[in-house]
C-alpha cells in the first residue's frame, strides 16, 4: 500500500523571513532618563518623519508632532525599545496601548 505526500515549495527568500521572524528578539526597553535629551529628540523627530510621512497628515507641525510622541513617552503609552537584531531605536506602543 503507498501513501502520497504533498510537498508544497517556499521559495528561499520566504523561508528565510519567516524563520528570521519566528527567532526575532523584541529588544530591550530603554528608560527615558538614560537618554540624553538631544538623542530623544533627534529620534523622536526621525521616528514622526517617518511615521507621519506615510500617512500623509499635513495638520501638524513638525513641533505638533514631536510634542505629541514626548507626551505619549511620558505617559507611558509608548517606549523606546532597541532592537538588538538591527542595532536600532524605535518608539512602539506598550503592551494594550495602540496609539502613537
């Protein structure tokens, strides 16, 4: 008696990704006192450049925006978190928070 099986093909570059996303570190929170405040800033500003860039909003300024972030930070609706894989800061929102 035989049995078939189905092999269904990935290609490298997929398997590859997933694989990279299944062992990816979250990263290491870092707390806002140990950053000094012109590095907040300059990645705070990076961070809305990027972020706003893409959704096209042109109601607030550059200022607006940054304000905006250092808030959230201090109010702990987002974080600054390094990620170890890519040696890079970015602003995420904390754990049940969604908003930035």
């Amino acid at each position: 008696m035989s049995q078939s099986v189905e092999v269904i093909m990935v290609p490298e570059d997929d398997f590859l990704q997933n694989r990279q996303a299944e062992c990816q570190e979250n990263g290491v929170d870092v707390p806002l006192e140990r950053i000094n405040s012109d590095t907040l800033r300059n990645l705070i500003s990076e961070f809305v450049t990027r972020e706003w860039e893409e959704t096209g909003d042109v109601s607030y300024t550059l200022d607006d925006k940054i304000n905006q972030v250092y808030r959230q930070l201090q109010e702990k609706k987002v974080k600054v978190v390094y990620d170890l894989n890519t040696s890079s800061c970015n602003i995420v929102p904390c754990e049940g928070k969604h908003h930035v």
